[in-house]
C-alpha cells in the first residue's frame, strides 16, 4: 500500500494516537516534547516517539529534521480532515442528526456567541431553507 493510499485509509488509531494527532492538528507542528506536554496522562517521551513512528508508518504524520530533533505535523490538512471528524462525531453522539448536534451546542449555558456568530448562523439557515428537501 503507498503512502497515499494510508493517508486516505480511515482513521483507525488508538486512544493514545488519536491524542498525539489531536495536538499536531492543534498546534500544527510539534517537537516529541511538545507533544508529551500536551497530553493528559503521558506516557514517557520514548513512547511517545515510538508511537510518532507508527503514526509515521500509517501515513498520518510525517516529520522533519530541525536540528538534534524531528518535527511532526500531519499529513492531511484541518481542513480535509474535518468533514470525515464532523461526520464520525456525528454519527457516535448524536445519531447522524445535525439539528440534534446545533441544539446540544447553542443549548449549552456556557456557549456564548456574539454578532458575528449568529449572523452567519443566521445566513447558513437562510441558505439551507432554500434548498430542496431531500427524502
């Protein structure tokens, strides 16, 4: 299998993966170090790199040399891997429904939005009223 075609394999990672390409996608690029820093409960800096390794190997990060050490990001963009993450969270809490998902979020007491924010709401509903129902 190439490269590529691991990059474009669903995601199936462990719980401790999964982290470690959580804080690359926020952080957009980050040491063995930084990594570790940012996980809850780390394990140690070797796992830590070994598991970069693996991820390596999968097709999910990739790294480069800076220095003494490597630097890793992710191999597919936040924005390509958005929509597959959106529809997986989706789909495990709230059983594929968008509205079911809007009203948990805009629900929340601790949500704040401000004008900006419901004005592009606002524009989103406006333009999905005007699209044919689909059945």
């Amino acid at each position: 299998m190439s490269k590529t075609q691991r990059s474009n394999a669903p995601a199936r990672l462990s719980r401790r993966e999964r982290e470690i390409v959580d804080v690359l996608y926020q952080l957009g690029r980050a040491t063995v170090a930084e990594v570790h820093a940012r996980i809850p409960d780390p394990p140690s800096k070797t796992a830590i790199r070994s598991l970069l390794w693996l991820l390596e190997g999968k097709g999910h990060v990739q790294h480069e040399q800076q220095g003494a050490q490597n630097v890793y990001t992710t191999t597919i963009p936040a924005a390509k891997a958005r929509p597959p993450a959106v529809r997986h969270f989706l789909d495990t809490f709230f059983g594929g429904s968008r509205a079911d998902a809007a009203l948990a979020i805009l629900g929340d007491r601790s949500t704040t939005l401000d004008d900006a924010d419901i004005e592009r709401i606002e524009e989103l509903l406006a333009r999905h009223k005007k699209q044919p129902t689909k059945k």
